[in-house]
C-alpha cells in the first residue's frame, strides 16, 4: 500500500500529513478550503491492487485517499471567532479524490506549541484544542494522554501506548488529570462518575461502599461527610468544641496544564520545527479516543472498542411513557401493538414475477426521468405490494393520483413534489445568485414553496448544471480539464488549477472585494455577498486557507511592504489587533473592511457614512437604500431585510403626495413626460421625509436646515416649520455653479467661508457634513442646551464645510459616528434641537400659528398699498403650477395673471415684481407649509 505521494504543486506529503483539500470552485460554491489529516492512501473503486511487489505499486495506482476531517468553528457555530487559525477536531473521516488535495499545511495540539503567536505568524499553521462530534452536535475537550493520571497503572500504560490525546467532558478534565484515587474502604480505584469526596478528611469513596449507599452524588453546591467525620462532627457540637474557620474559599485543586503566559513571545526557528515534526501517536489511524463520563475503564484494554464520543442514553421513564399495568382480563377488541394492523408493509416486491414487475412498471408511464426517479419508483412499489396483499392483479395499479394516504396521518400527502413552474425556476435561480446556498432566504424570496422542497429542488438543480457542464465538456473532447475562457487562466503554481483565477476582471469591478486594492499581480474569484466578484492575491488566499477575509496584508513573518514605504510590526503584536496608524491608499474606492461572509445575516454599506458596521445597516426590500437605523429613524423596524423605506411604502400607502421632488431643494429637471424623477437609490438623498403638508423633504436638508423641525424626532417624521424659513434663504443664488446656480430653495452657508449652497448640491458634490460640539459660554444671557458626545461637552451645531476647507482642523462628528449608548450623532443633535414642542400645542394649531405670523409680516405691504384685496367672486390662480391654493399670491406684468408665494420666491417669474399682493382666505401652499 502506497504511504505517500506528489501533488500538484510537487509537494510530498504521507500518510498522517495534513493537507488542504477541496473539489473545484463551482462545485464548492465559494466556500474556503477544508482542513484534513490523511488516514490512508485507497485504490480506485472497484479496482484491487497487486500485492506481489510487497507494497511496492506505483503511486498512480492509488487514486483516492481517506482524510480524517478538522472542523473552523464557525462551521458549527453561528458566532464569528477572531482566530482564524484555531480548528476543532473531529472523530470523522471521509474518503475523497487524491486530485482535491491542493496543498500542505500544518495541524498541532496547543499544548504542543511553545510560543502560539510565533506560530500563527507562520503560513499554513494550524492547532486545535477541542473535539466536534457531528453526530451528537456537542464539543470535547482534547487532552494529552500522558497528563490523565487517576487511573489504574495497566489501563493507563494502554491508554498511553495506543493514543497520543484523550477526549473527554469539560467538567471531568480536572478529575482525570488529579493524582490516582483509591476508595477508602475497599482500596480500588474510583472511576469519577461513581465516586464522592468527604468534605472534611477528603477521602474518596465509591458510592456503593458507604453505608448506607448513595443513589446519586450530591448537590451542586452541597457538601458530603462520611460516617466517622460526621460522628466526630456530632460529639464536637454536644461538646462544645466546635471552632469555626473563617469563611474563606478554598481554591479548588487541579493538576491541569498551566496557563500560557501572554508575555512577548521567544522567537526559536529552530524549537517550532521541532514542534511540528514530532511524531504523533496513532492506534488504527486515530490519535485520540473518548474517555469521559459514559466510558467504562476497562473497555479500554479492548482494542475493539469504539472510540467514538458518547451522551446519555435516553432510556427510562423521562423519555419514554409510562404505561401502567392493566388490570383485569384484556379487551379482545384492543388491537395489540406492533401486530400485523399497526405495521404499514412498504414494500414485498421480492415475492413477485420480476418480468411481471418491470413490463408493467414501463406501462406506468412514458417519461424517461420519472422511471429512474427514486421517489417515484418508492411510491410504485409501495401500491403493487398493497395490489399483491389484496390479491388484486398488478394491471390494477395506476400512478394517475400523484397523492397517497398514510395510515398515520388524517389527510392525503404529495409522494413527490410538484413540478416547479418557470417563474418559480427564474426566481429560484435569481435569488441563488445572491445568497449561494443559504436556502432559507431562497425559501423566503420564492414564497410558494416549504424549506423542504427548497431544499430537494436545489439538490436536482446543483445536479442538472454538473450535468450539462459535463455535456459541454464531453462535446469539446476533454472530460477532464474545462475549456479554456477569456477571463481563466491556470493557477500560478497549479495547486489550484479549478478555475478560481481571474485574468483580466472588468473596469467595474477591478478592486479587491476585501481590501478596496486595484494593485495585484492574480485576481482570485471572491465568494458571494461581496461588493466585487474578486480578490486580491493576499485575500483570496487568506480566504481560501483561512477562510478570513478581514486578514488584509500578506502572510509574512517579519515584515509587510507596502507602496508608500516599509511597515514593520513589532514582535508579539496581536495578529487581529487593529492599527492605530493606517497608511492612506490611493484612488478613490474606500478602505472600509468588508463583512465576514458566511456567519449568518449579510452586511451592507450604509450610504450615509459609506461604512460596515458599527450598527444595523437596512436595506429597503423594494429599492435597495442602504442606511443605519440610527441615521434614518428606524426605532422598531422588526427584520432587517423587511424594512421599506418612506417613498416606497407611501407608493403604496399614498398618505403623501406621489411628487418626491424635496420642498427645500432647487426645481429638478423633468422628462420628456414630465413625470417626477425619483432620487436614486444609491444616494442617501434617496431618504426623505414627509412634511406636514403632504410634501417631501431630504432627510439630510431637514436635518441641515436650522427652523426646520420634526414632530417625531425619534423616528425623524413630520417636518415642520418650512415656512418659519427666512426670506434670504429662498432668495440666494446656489454658489454650486456646475451642479445648480439657481435661486430656488432654501441654502445654507459653508462653516469657513461666505458661500452659501442647497444641502442637496453640497452632497452630491462631496462636501464634508457632520456635527460639531462647540464651548458654552456663561456670558450669553440666552439659555444654551448643551449636550455630551464622546467626552466633548457643549451645544451641538450642524456643520457643512466646502472642499476647499478639508485642512481644517475643527473636530466634527460623522453623521452615523455612536457614542457610548449606541446613538448616531444625527440622533442626538435631532432629540436634542429639531423636535417640536408637541406636549404644548396640536400640529394643526402649531401650522395656524406659522401661517398667522407670515402674515404679520406681510400686513404693512397689504396695509401700504390699494391692490390686496379681492373682489366678491375672484378664484386666483397661479399661472406656472395652477395651484388656487396659497397665503399670497404675486400679481404678474401680465394682465390678471398671478403668481404664488411658492413660485414667486423660486424665481420661476424671471420678471420684476410688481408691488400689488394678493391676499386669499384659503389654505396654505400643500409645499410651502
């Protein structure tokens, strides 16, 4: 048998070496490399090799290999963990294609490893310190078997010949580790799960051996004394001897290993691959076994015995019921159980003609697909066999009702899933792309099917494309190899030639999916749920052998060079430890680390800080905003991917005007329809809220605008005082000259310099926006409301700052920035400053009040001049939005044309006004309110 070969990239590895081991890149989806330990080399299957060179056949004979499997923790658990080089062990093999071998790597027990951090420093090392059984979901310590000590010296010395780790219980390590027990009264070893301790001579005793036996050992929490300590105890008490210690808790005593110091770690070369050559003990191809509470000591000795972890039986009246005797004689009629009538016969197709069975199987139907199909042909059997019981003949047999009855349920059931229409197909694929084979979002996005079919459907479909790429190969003449493509090319060192190498990827997308970097010598593909479809050279790697995309510098041990100069990292800093000092990247694609892909709800980038993280970020269900709740006012949004922003639910609400154009911003353009033109969806001008007036506002203008108000400033709804806004701000030129210079809107001014911009404009030019906490000073005889944010104190302003003043060295606070307590920034400064005074009036009374004061200060022009007054029967109109609606409306040069206050402020006129006001009885302007 062949104990060693040569893989692709000319590495030898042996039997008991570790190795990466993976199938091609379509077939595993994305997913990063597995982690294996090589049992034994196999033939291929079916074929026998030769034994008369004495194990001397060539190396190509041996085409499979059986691989003893390492588990990532986050295999087996939803909770991320930091290490990416910490696996669990596993008592579960596999055998696998010798081609899947990719490359070698290195797997240790912790306690073997000196100095760890040198170790993790190090390509392609691994250690373990923990056991998962697959089988009963549950995790195990590993411990070397030289440290169990209570145990009898002959069950030791095997334990220790055959196994180099024992697997045991987290709470029976301290017990396995002590010096050996002997019981007190008979001398025999005391195995730990039949053994008690006195608490006062610290004696041990077999449960069995104390009078009277004990049925179970103590309380948790509860002591126990044997017999003489406890008549000693008495005759001290009626003594009055009895000196009580003082209340001091006694450390427990363990003979566990030491804990590794985190001091500055040696750096021995030579010690480490020392460490990682020493040979490993094996018993039948495993180094470990169980040997916990549910093992019996002397099954040790066997060499048959199973090796595998175990748990309590569920055996005995907490997991089954009770079922009391009967009394008396038994009814006749009383079916007995597991008789002929409570059986359901599945199959009995061994007592009939096969030439009758197959002859009329191929009458049943004409589809090819469905005579191989195993639900199909289950159901088939189960109702000849029902035919052969009742003697019926098998022509009696019709596959027409695709429903069955069970004898254990009241309603009729499908034996095979309908058939999938194709818009339920186009969808499955559709939502496959996104999410990979994360089936219960698929489940959620179809809707018309249960997780059950979902999951069989995948199965056939996975199973389909295999087959049709197989096709495709077979046609081209290469069963092997895949066709070459434009965008494939081999793997550099072809330890990875499955197709995972991008050549030249597209404009679009020529940035790492992790790092953001555009400089790389070869561009992995990258695993769903990332903004690019590929990786760089040190991320795609890191991703396929760590499965860790936020290690994002190249795996060296002294050093990481970099463009803008050398970067070396002191000996003993954390691995995972963030940089106080990061060096600035060229380009314009941000830095920010992407999510880790694969550890339960995805993560999106928020368009308000263009960063991941640092709370929930949403996504609207309907058009694909991305924001933080603490940035949009979300309080109680129920699931993350069900939430709907304003301007979509009020598509379907219409509780607001369908116009989305925002009151404080400059005319948009219109189409050729003149439809109205929606913010787009990668903008976070794509925020808006609704205004009292049945209007919309940019979530971002309504917070930048100072006498704009929120009746909810929670949840950042209601925008009031629009018409509280000074004249001068409607009346300004936008200084944004190449995106607006229009005099519509309310503008607000730059904090550095006089230039005064719509919020709007100043976004979409990139002008830096956040809050900035400045010094309250006693002298003001007004009050000033000071809040604190992040150890600064003061009143809190809103700050809009040009371009031309990025140098400045004033502290702002980013939009989305939290503080101690989870809250935005923009969620302090709006609970703070923008919410209305709603306990002291009603919103409709509060509107009233706005609208009376507009006309106090409108009365001396009304007063001033004889024009303001309408005659009996006059219905003004306003000439460019046709709206009769309006607390002014502007006489135009035009004979009996008007203009409204709206649109006389918008200098949509482009005319002198005249000095004529009139003054209507109606309601305000529906967007001027």
């Amino acid at each position: 048998m062949a104990t060693s070969t040569t893989l692709k990239n000319g590495e030898q590895v042996k039997v008991n070496d570790h190795v990466y081991c993976s199938p091609s890149w379509s077939i595993r989806d994305g997913t990063p490399y597995s982690v294996a330990r090589i049992m034994e080399f196999l033939p291929a299957e079916g074929a026998q090799p030769s034994h008369k060179g004495k194990g001397k056949e060539p190396a190509s004979v041996y085409t499979r290999v059986r691989l003893a499997w390492y588990y990532r923790p986050s295999d087996v658990s939803d909770r991320p963990v930091a290490d990416s080089r910490l696996l669990l062990a596993a008592i579960y093999s596999e055998i696998c294609d010798v081609a899947q071998l990719r490359a070698k790597c290195y797997v240790v027990h912790r306690d073997k490893i000196t100095d760890l951090a040198g170790w993790k420093k190090r390509p392609d090392r691994f250690y373990f310190n923990r056991l998962f059984d697959p089988y009963i979901k549950k995790e195990f310590e590993v411990i070397q078997s030289n440290d169990v000590r209570n145990l009898p010296t002959h069950i030791r010395d095997v334990l220790t010949l055959r196994y180099e780790y024992v697997v045991a219980e987290k709470e029976i390590v301290p017990d396995l580790t002590d010096a050996l027990r002997n019981c007190d009264t008979c001398s025999n070893w005391c195995p730990p799960q039949e053994t008690v301790r006195c608490d006062s001579c610290k004696s041990f005793f077999h449960m069995g051996c104390v009078q009277p036996p004990l049925i179970a050992k103590p309380t948790r929490g509860y002591g126990w004394t044997c017999g003489p300590c406890s008549r000693a105890h008495e005759q001290a008490v009626e003594g009055h001897d009895v000196r009580h210690a003082p209340l001091t808790a006694a450390k427990p005593k363990s003979h566990a290993p030491p804990a590794r110091g985190r001091g500055r770690p040696r750096k021995d070369r030579t010690l480490a691959e020392k460490e990682e050559s020493v040979p490993v003990r094996h018993f039948k191809m495993w180094p470990f076994r169980y040997f916990g509470l549910h093992t019996v000591a002397e099954d040790t000795l066997d060499p048959d015995d199973l090796i595998f972890p175990r748990t309590t039986t569920r055996v005995g009246s907490k997991y089954q019921a009770p079922i009391p005797v009967l009394d008396g004689p038994r009814d006749p009629d009383l079916q007995e159980r597991g008789g002929e009538a409570t059986v359901e016969v599945l199959s009995l197709i061994y007592g009939m003609s096969e030439t009758q069975v197959e002859q009329r199987k191929m009458r049943l139907t004409t589809k090819q697909s469905l005579r191989s199909n195993v639900d199909w042909l289950t159901e088939v059997i189960r109702r000849f066999s029902e035919a052969f019981i009742l003697g019926h003949d098998l022509s009696t047999v019709s596959m027409s009702n695709v429903f069955r009855y069970e004898k254990w349920k009241t309603t009729e059931t499908r034996y095979a899933d309908r058939e999938w229409d194709d818009d339920e197909k186009a969808a499955f694929e559709d939502v496959v792309l996104t999410h990979g084979a994360e089936l219960r979002a698929v489940r959620d996005e179809v809707g018309t099917r249960t997780i059950y079919e979902v999951v069989r459907y995948y199965g056939h479909w996975k199973n389909m494309k295999l087959g049709e790429e197989n096709h495709r190969r077979r046609l081209l003449g290469s069963s092997e190899t895949p066709p070459p493509s434009a965008h494939m090319v081999p793997f550099a060192d072809d330890s990875d030639s499955d197709g995972s190498i991008v050549r030249t990827p597209s404009k679009a997308h020529a940035s790492c999916g992790a790092c953001r970097t555009r400089d790389t010598k070869v561009w992995w593909k990258a695993p769903k749920g990332l903004p690019t479809p590929v990786l760089c050279d040190s991320c795609g790697i890191s991703w396929r052998k760590y499965a860790d995309l936020n290690h994002l510098r190249p795996i060296r041990e002294e050093t990481a060079t970099v463009k803008q100069g050398k970067v070396e990292k002191r000996e003993g800093t954390p691995l995972t430890g963030s940089n106080t000092k990061r060096i600035k990247t060229t380009g314009s694609v941000p830095s920010t680390p992407p999510p880790q892909v694969g550890n339960g709800v995805p993560q999106h980038r928020c368009l308000a800080c263009h960063k991941y993280g640092s709370g929930k970020v949403f996504k609207c269900k309907e058009c694909q905003t991305r924001v933080h709740s603490g940035a949009c006012g979300i309080v109680d949004p129920g699931s993350v991917e069900s939430w709907i922003c304003d301007l979509c639910q009020n598509e379907k609400t219409a509780e607001a005007s369908l116009n989305p154009d925002c009151v404080l911003c400059a005319r948009p353009k219109r189409d050729r329809d003149k439809k109205a033109l929606y913010p787009p969806a990668d903008s976070f001008l794509r925020v808006c809220k609704p205004t009292e007036g049945q209007g919309w506002v940019h979530l971002a203008c309504a917070v930048f605008v100072p006498e704009v108000t929120f009746s909810d400033a929670k949840r950042l709804r209601i925008v009031e005082g629009i018409s509280t806004i000074p004249t001068h701000r409607w009346s300004t030129v936008c200084s944004t000259m190449h995106l607006c210079n229009q005099v519509c809107g309310a503008v607000v001014r730059c904090s550095d310099c006089p230039a005064e911009y719509h919020v709007a404009c100043a976004w979409s030019r990139g002008y830096k926006f956040g809050f900035e906490i400045q010094a309250t000073k006693s002298a003001k005889r007004e009050p000033n409301i000071s809040v604190s944010f992040n150890g600064v104190s003061g009143t809190m302003h809103p700050i809009v700052r040009c371009k031309e003043h990025e140098g400045s060295r004033r502290l702002l606070f980013d939009i989305c920035e939290t503080n101690e307590f989870g809250e935005t920034a923009l969620q302090v400064y709006c609970n703070t400053y923008k919410q209305a005074q709603v306990a002291q009036s009603h919103a409709l009374l509060r509107k009233a009040r706005r609208l009376d004061h507009v006309l106090e200060e409108k009365e001396p022009e009304l007063n001033g001049h004889g024009h303001g007054t309408i005659t009996a029967g006059t219905d003004p109109e306003c000439a460019h939005c046709k709206t009769s609606f309006s607390p002014f409306f502007h006489p135009l040069p035009r004979a009996g044309a008007f203009a409204c206050h709206r649109c006389h402020f918008e200098g949509r006129t482009q005319m002198p006004l005249t000095n004529g006001h009139i003054h209507p009885h109606g309601l305000s302007h529906g967007l001027s309110s």
